[in-house]
C-alpha cells in the first residue's frame, strides 16, 4: 500500500528519516510539494506549498510526532 501511494502522488525522490523512508513528490508547475511516509500504524501524507530542501524535509520529518 505504502508503494502505491508514493506512486500515486508520482513521488521520485525518497530520503531516509528516523520515522523511515519518505517518498517526495514535486509539482513543478505549481512550485510545491508532496510528502508521504508510512508508520506502523498510519499512511501519513503531508503538503508543502513551497519547494523544500532535503534537509528541512528530514529535520520536519524526524521531529513528527504521532500517536500510536
């Protein structure tokens, strides 16, 4: 399931966190951009409405907390 969800939102980039891997997709025409990641227990999507640097990304990422 995780797969296909990065496939929907056409994620090509994929960086390692400490919650695991996040796939990223970027909307050039829009200049924004797409996260999704899964947890054990979650399919966890999140928005940007700007392009984000790698960095911010996995520091965003890495910093979610989430309820189990």
């Amino acid at each position: 399931m995780f797969k296909k969800a990065a496939e929907a939102i056409n994620a090509k980039h994929s960086l390692d966190t400490t919650k695991g891997t996040v796939y990223i997709a970027t909307n050039d025409k829009f200049n924004t951009q797409m996260a999704v990641l899964q947890t054990k227990t979650q399919l966890v999507f999140v928005q940007s409405n700007v392009v984000l640097d790698d960095y911010f990304w996995v520091k965003y990422i890495n910093n979610l907390k989430f309820s189990s």
